[in-house]
C-alpha cells in the first residue's frame, strides 16, 4: 500500500478545516490535537488497499477521496467520494482491521492522519467524538446505497452529472481537473461513454471540457439535468452533517 507523503501544513491548514475535527468541543480536539499527523494526498495516492490491515485513519480537509470497489479481474467502480466532510476509513471503528474497498486520491490535496489505535480508543470513549463519527457513517451508507441504485437504474449522463455535481461540492469550485480515463474508471464504464457524456454536456453549454479540466458554466442547469440522486444525497448530508452536538452529548 502506498505512504501518504508527509509535510508541515501551511498557516491556513488547520485540522479544524475537517468538519469532524472543526466540530469537536475543544476538551476532546485538544486531546486529538498532538497525535494528529499533516499529511500530503496528491492525485492518485493510496491511502488504504483492500484487505490491507489499516494503520490510520484520514480526515481529508482539502481534495477528494475516492472510495472504490474492486473486482477479481482489476476492474473498479466507485461506490462513494469524500471531502472535508469525511473520515476514512469507517471500518477502523465499526469492528473492521481492513476493508473491502480501495481509498484513492482523486484529486490532489492534504489532510491528517490519526493512528488506528487512538482512534479506537477515543471511539470507544462516547460523547462528542463517538456521535460525530455514527452521524458520518450514516451519510456515507446513504451515498453509497443511492450510488448502486443509481448505477443501476439512471442513464451514463444521469451518472456523470451525479458524479460532477458531487465532486465539485467537495471541492467548493466549478473546476474540475480530471482525464476522461479516470472518470470512467470512477462510473466503472468505458472511455468511449464518457467522451461522448462529456461532449453532449459541452455542447448543450452546461460545462466546457479540455486537456483533463471540466469547467462548469451552467449550474442550475446541470442540476436540473441529473437524476434524484444527486439531491437525496445532499439532502442526506446536509440533514446529518451540520455537525452540530446535542446538549447531552456536547456536555
């Protein structure tokens, strides 16, 4: 499995910019703080292999984090994104010491990295930390439950309009930079499909697309062209991830 590169963040990377971490009470981030490790994440890097026993944990606070199924025979789909909303992986404190998924960098950006054992530890302690963590993996469970009904029942270009809209979300911009390659090795379809996905988003005007960047230029309208996923899982995660702490648990 591949390292993690590791760095000293800039003044305006903070743990805090992780939603999770930003929304722990100051008593349990604190004691968080001093095993929190700044790490690089650029494009393509492995942050966990299937049915590798997992040594971290990873809150992404800038980039996207892809979380793919692999098949025997190499070939892949993807069955959820991650951001700065995000922990990866689930696993480490729902029983799992690996998974069955790859986590890979889809596009470039840092985070900070937790060793499993503190993670656990601080799991199993409950209150603020414990809440937060049930309250993601829910989300996280209803992206992934949309993303195979949607794989299944909606067009290509239903599916990349998903896919596009999701990604920039995390990403706070309508600049995508990506090759035509890796996203249909996200959709798990072939490159022929997506070209011509693409090209029919760029002829209608919704996005302009060249070299690897897709630049969004309609929006709404865009919104207006994908199928219900996309909106059931946004309102899923908006519902559950204001991260805000009942008075019982913030106590």
């Amino acid at each position: 499995m591949s390292l993690a590169m590791k760095s000293a963040p800039s003044r305006l990377q903070t743990p805090k910019q992780n939603l999770i971490l930003g929304a722990l009470p100051d008593p349990e981030y604190k004691r968080l703080l001093p095993a929190l490790e700044f790490i690089k994440m650029p494009l393509g890097q492995v942050l966990y292999e299937t049915d590798v026993p997992m040594t971290h944990a990873y809150f992404p606070v800038t980039g996207i984090i892809s979380l793919l199924y692999v098949m025997e025979n190499g070939e892949s789909a993807e069955i959820a994104i991650a951001g700065s909303e995000a922990l990866i992986s689930v696993s480490l404190f729902m029983g799992g010491e690996s998974t069955n998924s790859r986590s890979v960098s889809q596009n470039a950006g840092c985070g900070y990295r937790l060793k499993a054992g503190i993670l656990r530890r601080e799991f199993d302690l409950g209150g603020p930390f414990q809440y937060l963590l049930l309250r993601y993996t829910q989300a996280l469970m209803v992206q992934m439950t949309q993303t195979a009904a949607c794989n299944r029942h909606h067009t290509l270009d239903q599916q990349l309009c998903r896919w596009l809209l999701l990604s920039l979300d995390r990403l706070h911009s309508e600049v995508l930079t990506m090759t035509q390659q890796l996203i249909a090795n996200m959709l798990g379809v072939t490159l022929e499909g997506v070209t011509g996905a693409l090209d029919k988003l760029h002829a209608d005007g919704l996005i302009h697309h060249n070299k690897g960047v897709i630049t969004v230029l309609d929006r709404p309208a865009l919104e207006r062209r994908v199928c219900e996923c996309y909106l059931a899982v946004k309102k899923e995660f908006n519902r559950l991830l204001p991260y805000s702490l009942p008075a019982k648990v913030a106590a």
